[in-house]
C-alpha cells in the first residue's frame, strides 16, 4: 500500500466511448502526476499538477483530459482513444521540489482500447 | 533529446551481487533515482544520488559518476523476491521532470 489509490484497475473500452481514471492519494503530498507506462518502453510523463495547477503537458493528445480538483485527487478523462493508447496508466504523488522529492505510485490503470 | 540506457534483461543467483548499469545524456540534471517495480505492482522508490559517489541502504546501494553521465544500482545477498524490473530515471530541468529508462528485468534463480 503506497497511499496512491487508482481505479479502475483495469477497463476495456471502444474508440467511441467516454471513460475516467481516478487516482487519491492520501499523503498530503502537493503535487500529483500522470504516467503512461507502455510495454517495452520507458514510463512518460504525461502530465504534472503542482498544488492543483497544471505545470507539465508533455505533448499529450488532446483526446487525453486531466482534471485535478484538490491536492488529493486527480482524473484522467479519456475520449475517442485509438488502440495504441492501451498502456498502463501510473499515478504518482510528491512533496516539496518535484525533481527531489521521490515519487509514490499508484498500481495503475490498465487500459485496453478495443 | 532526453537519452537513458539500462541493460534489458539481466539474470542471478540468490545470493549473488548484481549490478544494474546506468548511462544517461539528459538537458538538465536534478538527480538520479532508482525505482523497483515488480510485476503488476506500482514502481517503488529505492535510492536518489545527486552528488557523486556511492549511497548505501542495506542491500541496496547506488553509486553516481555525473561527470561520466552514469550510474550503478548494486543488490547484494540476492534473494528470490528482488526479481523485479529496475527503473533509472534523471531529474531533468524542468520542474516536473523525470526521464525513465526501460527498465532491467532482473530474474534471481534459486
């Protein structure tokens, strides 16, 4: 148990449908972030909220939607996806300098565009 | 461009010392981390170097040469439950930052 908390764990969807991953933590950590973890190639950074402000968007697709409501929650809404974006989604939190501070996961997302 | 290069695959005995090679080219440099990540679980934090030389923590060491862009992860004592995949990622410049390497699969035999 690494205080990080994602659900679903695994979900199944068509290009067509709306789905959201939801991810807590319970550290009262302030900086919460998105990883893509695909097989045969390195963890990327998808996106990064700093005290519920956006301050990383590393080139993701806009059918990818983060939403961070509070400092302990963060989504990723997901819409018209293509089947290369089946991937293992990480969250991940932080405290203080995000380049310090080592970074708690969650178990992911597994995620399966049909 | 962001570039971090780790063995694929690496394989040992329980008992055994292994060590997990990294070498990185990144704009930036804010530390070095290792993470363990064993098989359908979250990757879990194991050291950070951000000066030279080497940090231990138990079995468990991690050494960084930041003239030489590279780094080591050591596991001493091997034992069944270190097989995992060993991920090296850099701190780079921008804030949020962190370059991951593939990972090594690290397989222990008995």
């Amino acid at each position: 148990e690494t205080g990080v908390t994602q659900t679903p764990r695994h979900l199944v969807m068509g290009m067509t449908n709306k789905k959201s991953l939801k991810c807590e933590q319970h550290l009262g950590h302030n900086a919460m972030y998105w990883y893509k973890q695909s097989a045969k190639k390195p963890l990327e950074l998808m996106f990064v909220y700093s005290l519920e402000e956006r301050v990383e968007n590393n080139s993701v697709p806009s059918r990818f939607s983060p939403e961070c409501p509070n400092s302990s929650h963060l989504f990723l809404h997901l819409h018209t996806l293509q089947p290369e974006d089946s991937a293992l989604y990480l969250c991940a939190s932080s405290q203080g300098q995000i380049n310090t501070g080592e970074l708690f996961f969650g178990e992911g997302s597994r995620l399966t565009v049909l | 461009g962001q570039n971090i290069d780790q063995p694929t695959e690496m394989t040992a005995t329980e008992g055994a010392i292994v060590q997990i090679n990294c070498t990185y080219q990144t704009s930036g440099f804010n530390g070095l981390f290792w993470y363990q990540q064993h098989a359908g679980e979250a990757p879990t934090f194991l050291s950070y170097n951000v000066l030279d030389g080497l940090e231990e923590k138990g079995r468990f060491s991690s050494f960084l040469s930041r003239s030489k862009g590279y780094s080591y992860l050591l596991l001493k004592e091997l034992q069944m439950k270190d097989s995992a995949s060993y991920l090296c990622a850099v701190g780079g410049s921008t804030l949020g930052r962190l370059y991951f390497g593939r990972g090594t699969q690290l397989t222990v035999w008995p």
